[in-house]
C-alpha cells in the first residue's frame, strides 16, 4: 500500500453568522468530507452551486480557515504547518481559479504574471525565468510574445491557459482546478480540458477537478465524488458514479445531463427535484437531501445516514441505497 498524495479526513469548514434573527447561526460550508487521491490521478468534486465544492478546494491550501479535521499532503498535516512551512508546501499544490478575469492582476504583463511563482519560491531568476516562461507558454498553446502583452488582450479560454501556466511554473504535484472551465464558451470548454488531459500526462500531475458539470468532471476524472449540502454523499469510480449512482442526488445530476443521440434525449427520464438548497445556516436534522428526496422516508428525517462501502471503492451515504440499486 502506498501512501496518497492527499488524504482529506473529517474536514469541516464553518462560518458563524451573524443576524436578528439567529444570532448565534453557524453556517456548515463543509461538513465532514473525507477523500483520498493517489499520485497520477484525477479526482472529480462535482455538485450544485452552494454545495461547498470550492469551499473544500480552498480549505486544503487554508485559503480559507479550517474549523476541524486533517489534510495531510505527502503525509504532512497542513492544518498543523506555520505560514513559513505552509508557504514551501503550497509550491507543491497550485490553485486554478474559476474565473480567469479576476484571477490575473490587471496591470502585470503575462511573462510577469507567470515568473511571479519563480521568484515567490526562489526557483529561478533572470534569463533561466524568461526560459521557463517561454516553455510553459509554449506547454498551454501560447504564442511566445504573449508574455509582453497584458491580460484584457486576451480571450477567456486564453487567460485560462495564461492561469493554468502561472500554476504549473512552481512545478507543483498536485493541481486543484476550481471549476476552471465554467466561466468559458461551450467550445472553449472542450479545449481547456484537452489540455489539461494533455499537462496531466506530461508532466505527471494529480488533480482535484471541482465542477458541477457531471459531464466535464467524467470526461477528465477517474473517480468521482458528489457533494451536497457541505457533505460528500457519493464516491467512487467513475463508472460506477457517472454511469450507475445509487443517491437519488447523483440519480437526479445524471439525469440532467443532455444526451448527444437525439432520439435518446427525447425518451429519456428526467428527475427533477422540487425546491431549492436548504440554507446552510439550519440544515435539517436526519439526511440533508431529505427536503428534496423524492424517495424520502421517515428513517431519513432523524437519522442521519454515513458514507458506507457498497462495493470496492464506491461509498454512498443513503440509506435505502440498496433500493435504489435493484
């Protein structure tokens, strides 16, 4: 057995609220989410807005503060580490953002912009930089003058590629991509993540793939977990998640994605699930998903179900699974 590259245990990320009305409310953004990811591979955070996906990606590099729980990268517990030791670490996990407008600083040329790591981590200054910017610019499918040109010159699925390239000068192992291609045109998507297949295998790289597009997150990951409600209530290989869920959340996900063959779409069977997200500040006692479940029973409103094994590597938390399965 070898030890994972990242090992997330009990994670928990809350927020105190402070109003009128609830004076002492504590919102759950991440309530108890455990995973794992191997070296190499590519681990898919997928779930609606709200359901605390980059709340998690954030709380690993504590970009946000953690209120409980172990993340251990490389066997090291960054809750634990000073900002000294968390600052050598994090050259060895880099963040892509979502939003490649406001990720980039506006007044700093690209070549600068990507350098910024080099210099940050001591890893190379002058001619040896301006090298390395010109090959990772050359790795993202940029022009070489690129570099002397500023961000707003740039399309969206550009200034990704410019973002992806700042993350990947630290030289790091691991990539924790918050949702990156949702702020981009449909057919901007696709070439973003044929580079990011593309990096992957280059240069070796794990990654954490947040998205709440169950599509993109199966074309990319090898594993899959579906979050709700700051919770993970579905995990495992991609197959079994993508192609045969046992949550009636992941069901209802699955469900909505579009079909390519037309007559598929036609004859198809959607899940829609009624109303909206509960609020994070007073969620409900028993399952989470049990104001939108439409299987829901009385055992789901007192009980709260755990993540179990139902077979090798695939984990749900819902309690009449086995239903849902036959």
């Amino acid at each position: 057995m070898t030890t994972p590259l990242l090992e997330v245990s009990d994670l928990r990320v809350h927020f105190g609220l402070r109003s009128r009305l609830r004076r002492r409310a504590v919102l759950k953004a991440v309530d108890g989410v455990s995973f794992h990811l191997d070296a190499g591979e590519t681990l898919g955070l997928v779930g609606e807005s709200g359901c605390g996906k980059s709340t998690t990606s954030r709380a690993l590099l504590r970009l946000v503060p953690v209120t409980s729980g172990a993340v251990k990268f490389e066997g090291r517990d960054l809750t634990t580490l000073g900002p000294r030791e968390l600052r050598r670490v994090r050259r060895h996990a880099q963040m892509v953002f979502q939003d490649p407008y406001a990720s980039l600083d506006p007044r700093m040329k690209v070549a600068a912009a990507i350098a910024e790591p080099l210099r940050i981590h001591r890893l190379a200054t002058g001619r040896e930089a301006a090298d390395q910017v010109g090959e990772l610019l050359d790795a993202v499918g940029l022009p070489a003058d690129s570099g002397e040109r500023y961000p707003h010159e740039f399309s969206g699925g550009q200034r990704q590629r410019i973002a992806i390239a700042r993350a990947l000068a630290a030289r790091p192992k691991l990539l924790l991509c918050d949702e990156p291609v949702s702020a981009l045109d449909v057919s901007v998507q696709a070439q973003v993540l044929n580079l990011l297949e593309d990096l992957q295998e280059r240069f070796g790289l794990t990654y954490l793939f947040v998205a709440h597009d169950l599509a993109a997150v199966r074309h990319l990951s090898r594993r899959i977990a579906v979050m709700y409600l700051g919770r993970i209530v579905e995990i495992g290989d991609r197959e079994d998640v993508a192609a045969r869920p046992l949550h009636p959340y992941a069901q209802a996900l699955l469900s909505a994605v579009p079909r390519s063959d037309p007559r598929v779409e036609r004859t198809r069977e959607r899940i829609i699930l009624s109303g909206d997200l509960p609020d994070p500040g007073a969620t409900p006692d028993g399952c989470p998903f049990q104001t939108r479940c439409p299987a829901v029973q009385d055992r789901c409103r007192v009980e709260a179900p755990q993540l179990d094994e139902v077979a090798s590597g695939h984990r749900v938390a819902c309690h009449f699974w086995e239903r849902r399965a036959a």
